[in-house]
C-alpha cells in the first residue's frame, strides 16, 4: 500500500504501464521507497486483475529471479543488490545499501540519567 497524497508537494508513484514481467508490485514499491515514501505491505487485497500472461506457474521462481535482477539493474546507483547473485536459485534484494540511501536516518536521542 502507498499514499499519494498530492497535498503533500510530493510526486505521486505509479506503476509502470510498460514492466510486463513478474514482480510489478515490487517495482511499484522499490520506486515509492527510492523517493523517501514509506511502503506497507497488505497481502489480502487484490484492486485489478491485469489482462495477459501469467507467471505463477511453473516457472515461476525463474521468472521471479528474472524480475529481481532487473529491478536490481534498474536501481542499482542507489545500492539495491541481489543477496546472492551467483546462486540461480536466489531471488531476494539486499536493500540494506538502499535502505540508508533512501530513507532518512533514524533520528537518536541520548537522554541523561538524573
């Protein structure tokens, strides 16, 4: 889930009508978290049945490996990796690099003991 809040001053975030691959929805959220937004994950909503291929069939974990590599390529310069790129069967982020660059620091306060 992501708010485009236009009042905010801040871009609205899309999804990207020409990625016809697997993995759209992490497009969608690695795009929102690259510009700052904050992402939420609701795994009990479907809002639109898109028309055309699918890829949960059994080619799947090929497909979705396939989809992470690109989504790493593309947002490679701010420090999204693959975990293990050497490995064919890995298909997950390490968005650790990503996560400083994106996201403001967590704000830390020392308070003194009395």
């Amino acid at each position: 889930m992501l708010r485009n809040f236009r009042k905010e001053g801040r871009r609205e975030v899309f999804p990207n009508p020409t990625y016809d691959i697997h993995g759209e929805d992490t497009l969608l959220a690695t795009e929102a978290m690259s510009l700052g937004y904050t992402v939420m994950m609701c795994a009990n909503i479907v809002l639109r049945e898109l028309d055309g291929p699918s890829y949960f069939e059994e080619d799947r974990l090929k497909n979705m490996r396939a989809a992470h590599m690109r989504i790493a390529e593309m947002y490679k310069h701010l420090g999204l990796r693959m975990k293990d790129p050497a490995d064919p069967e890995n298909k997950s982020f390490d968005r650790t690099e990503f996560y400083d660059r994106c996201w403001d620091q967590l704000k830390e306060q020392t308070v003194p003991k009395p």
